[in-house]
C-alpha cells in the first residue's frame, strides 16, 4: 500500500496518443520514409499501425525506446481484408478521411465498444464530398467505403470534435479540395499542426478552420511529446497525497489539451509548468504537481468541451475536494469508450462518494471517509486509470475489475502510478 508519500524526481509518460496517430496516418500516405520518435506504443497505436500495414505502408515495430519507421509508395493499396480499427474511434474515423481521396474500396470495423460509437457525424460529410459508404443502414460500424475525386466542403459540426474536424481536413488534404468547417467550440489541433508543418494552408478565425491544398504528403520527422491527457492521472496522484512533489518532463503543452492544468488551479492545486520550448510546431515542458488540499469546482459546458478526456480524473479528484462539484455539458463522454458519464456516477457512487447525473451534467460532493468498492470499468482506459489513483489514497480499498485496459493509452501505468509513492519498511 502507498504511504502516501511521493518520491521526488523526474516521471515520464508515454508519447501523446493524438500525435502518434496522426504522424502514422500521414506517413504512411507519403512517398518515402519517415522517422517517428516517441511514439506511443499502445493498443490503439499498433491499432492504426496494423491496419496501415494492410494498405501497403511499412512500418516498423512500436517498440518502447524504439524509433518507429515508416514507408509510404504515396497512395494505398486495397486491402484483402477487413480493417479492424479495435477500441480507436481515432483509428477510423482519421482513416475513413483518408480513405474518402483514395480509389480504393475497404470495410472497416471494430469490437463491440468500438461498433457502438456514432459514425454518421463523419460519414455524411464525407458522403457530401463525393465518398461512396455503405454502413447497412446503421450509424456505426462494420461499415465499407469507396473513395476517388472529392468536391469541397463547407460544413458545419454538430459537436466540437477533434476526430470530426480532423477527418474531415485529411480529406480535404488528401482529395486536394479546400474545406471549411465552423465548430460549436475549439478542439485540440494537431491535426492542423502537422497539416501546416506540411505546408498546406490552414487557417483558424474563431471558431472557423480552412483549408486550401497547397501542402504534399512528404515524409515526416516526427518527436512525439508525452501525452497530457496520461500525465494528469500522475499529477492528480501527487495532488491527493498527503506530501510530496513530483515533475513529469516532457509532456505536449499544447494550449487545445492542457485546459485540465486551470481547472486544477480553480480547485486549489498547486501545479505549475517550466521549461517550455517547441520541437516540430508542438509545444513541451514540464509539469509539476504537489500534494494539495482541494476545493470544489463549477465546470461550464464550453471548458468542458476543452477537458473531455480528463473528466473522469477531475470528477474523482472533485470526490476528495471540499464542497459540491459541477461538470456541465457531458453528452459526448456518452459516446466515448464507454458510456463514461454513466460509468463515473455509479462506480463513484459504488466506493462510497456521492455522485449523481443532472441532464448532462456530473454533479460530485466531495469528502474524506475511507473509499472502499469495485470499480466496472467496462473496458475503458480512462476509467480504470483514475479510479486507480484514487485507490493510492491510505485506507482506500478499491479494486478495479479490469485494470489492464489502461494499456490503451498508457502502456506500464501500474508500474508508473506505484513508482511514485514511497513504501512503507
């Protein structure tokens, strides 16, 4: 059990899950080779490797430590066999962008989480652009389609969605046909990073993104920062315990993915960033976090949007702040890995915090009686991690049903998450 001290020093996470995705998405349209360093090495990465592999690109072993190369003939081939896309709604919806410019026919799938997540949110845009998809009459998957000349596209999002917005522009940029897209609020950007750092045009006012292809698909020198949404279960692991401080070196300070860092200060936590700099039009430093005393929040629905990985880690931290807590505009976490919304209001209520669903709100009061109970994760990543971290707290009892689904996004998390307490002699 953690003394509930945190050792000192330097913590690293595995590279960032959005980045990875997309440099092996557009390396592998490239017509040459590419280097990728730091990549992540997860389920869902080796997801989109493995699939890519079928469409002709060749790719290295995501190995940890390992520089991942990747060999395009710039177009794909079709493939002999179904794509299955696994757990990653990034996997197929940035592929099914990709696929849209390409005169190839292919069917996607995934398992069963997977088959359940809304398509048509990206599909009828694409269907609008000229891309022939037949999904059965369902809105998921197994889905087939058949790409070739794209028209341009004006469209305007029903959420604020960084898959949305990115398929949509990797058509664009692989269909060589301007795109503008209006969405309800910003989402993270590195899809309009990389797409720049290939020279295409791509400019934001507002809440308006276009795109004009003048860029190509060349191949990529990629050094993939750690992934924020990972370091924050570390950070809020210091956060709760009762002294110490921790660094986590390295991590993407993208402005689109760290919005958790203000929602922490607003509960009273003392994190701090150092040390920024730029490597490939992405932004990186450290973070620090030091054990805290924290008080309720009232998260709106537009910061919301900008923190919806991290809601399940802010919502358990929210159940050892003082006071009540409101995280509003949840309907997406609806449609994630999981229904999470659901997920986090009974496993909280399940260890003994008091958690309830108004709309699509998370309402969470916090306390500091002993947590005790099992935690069905429903095979979410995200889930297990946070509940995980809430189980370092002394006196805790928590058992997570599933704890190895964590490797979907953090290979090595128990090993990570127990190397920063001290042990008891």
């Amino acid at each position: 059990m953690a003394s509930g001290t945190i050792v000192g020093g330097i913590h690293r996470v595995p590279g960032d899950k959005s980045i990875t995705h997309r440099a092996l998405l557009l390396a592998a349209l490239a017509a040459g080779r590419s280097r990728i360093r730091g990549a992540l090495t997860s389920l869902d990465a080796r997801t989109t490797a493995r699939v890519l592999r079928q469409l002709g690109a060749g790719i290295s072993p995501l190995r940890p430590g390992a520089t991942v190369t990747v060999t395009g003939r710039g177009a794909w081939r079709p493939p002999r066999e179904i794509l299955d896309c696994g757990n990653s709604g990034t996997t197929t919806r940035l592929l099914l962008g990709l696929l849209a410019a390409q005169p190839i026919a292919a069917t996607l799938t995934g398992d069963a989480s997977l088959r359940r997540r809304p398509m048509r949110r990206v599909t009828e845009p694409l269907r609008q652009m000229g891309a022939t998809i037949d999904d059965g009459g369902r809105d998921g998957l197994p889905l087939s389609i058949r790409g070739g000349r794209l028209q341009p596209l004006s469209w305007t999002l029903p959420v604020a969605s960084a898959q949305i917005k990115s398929a949509l522009l990797l058509a664009g940029a692989a269909g060589r046909v301007e795109v503008q897209l209006r969405q309800p609020a910003p989402s993270r950007d590195h899809t309009e990073r990389l797409l720049r750092y290939l020279q295409f045009d791509v400019v934001t006012a507002g809440n308006v993104i276009r795109l004009r292809p003048t860029g190509r698909f060349t191949p990529l020198a990629v050094d993939v920062p750690g992934d924020p949404s990972s370091a924050i279960f570390l950070l809020a692991a210091a956060l709760l315990a009762r002294r110490g401080r921790i660094a986590v070196a390295g991590v993407g300070l993208n402005p689109t993915r760290i919005g958790y860092l203000s929602v922490l200060a607003a509960m009273g936590a003392d994190v701090a960033v150092t040390e920024p700099d730029e490597q490939g039009g992405e932004p990186r430093g450290t973070m620090m976090a030091s054990a805290s005393s924290l008080t309720a929040v009232d998260v709106s629905a537009a910061e919301s949007a900008g923190v919806i990985d991290e809601i399940p880690m802010l919502a358990c931290l929210a159940a050892r702040a003082r006071g009540e807590s409101r995280f509003a505009g949840l309907a997406e976490l609806r449609v994630k890995e999981s229904d999470r919304l659901a997920l986090l209001a009974r496993n909280l209520a399940a260890i003994g915090a008091r958690a309830a669903i108004d709309g699509d709100a998370l309402i969470v009061a916090g306390g500091n009686r002993p947590l005790a109970g099992k935690v069905v994760t429903g095979g979410d990543h995200r889930i297990a991690m946070a509940f995980a971290v809430l189980g370092t707290l002394p006196r805790a009892r928590i058992v997570v049903d599933d704890p190895a689904c964590a490797a979907v996004s953090f290979p090595g998390f128990d090993r990570a998450l127990a190397g920063l307490f001290q042990r008891r002699p």
